[in-house]
C-alpha cells in the first residue's frame, strides 16, 4: 500500500527489508509486471496491483519483524499446497 509518494519499487524495497531484513544491497534487481485492477467485493474497494519480482543476489538470512513468525522457501510449482494469497498465481504469472 502506498502511502506516500514514491516509486512502487522503492516501496516494495522499504518493505523487504521492514519485514524479513533484506537490503538494497542484497538485491540483484527488480522487475515490474503488468498492472492489473482487482475488484474486492468483500470489502467494496479497488486494488491497483503492481507486480514486482524482486531477484536476489544469494539466498539471504531472513529476519522478521513483529508482523510475521514464521517463513519457509517453497518452489512455484508447490504454491496450491499453502495457504496464499488468493491472487497470488495471477500476479506471478503477469511478472514471470
């Protein structure tokens, strides 16, 4: 969620290193998919959706913040076996 006026990938690189301590350092680059809207009936809103693929030099040390408590590296092909966001396959497909 963007709050304040900044690029959707500087934001995405605010996040990473808030959430599980991955640096700008630590990044190899970042890939923008096509936008997409998605309409949230649940709640009545519309989401503007950017994708990003962010690409990483190594595998890096995870370090989460007070928002999470656990992680786990899967492959792709594993995805339906967890619990996920609900568009989560479509956003990968429109930035693979």
């Amino acid at each position: 969620h963007l709050d304040e006026l900044e690029s959707v990938e500087e934001k995405a690189l605010q996040e990473i290193e808030e959430e599980v301590g991955i640096t700008k350092a630590e990044v190899a680059s970042v890939k923008k998919g096509k936008i997409y809207r998605m309409e949230d009936k649940a709640i009545g809103k519309t989401w503007i959706i950017h994708p990003l693929m962010i690409r990483l030099k190594t595998k890096p040390l995870i370090r989460l913040d007070k928002e999470h408590t656990e992680y786990l590296w899967i492959d792709q092909k594993d995805l339906t076996k967890y619990d996920r966001l609900p568009e989560l396959e479509h956003v990968l497909k429109r930035v693979l």
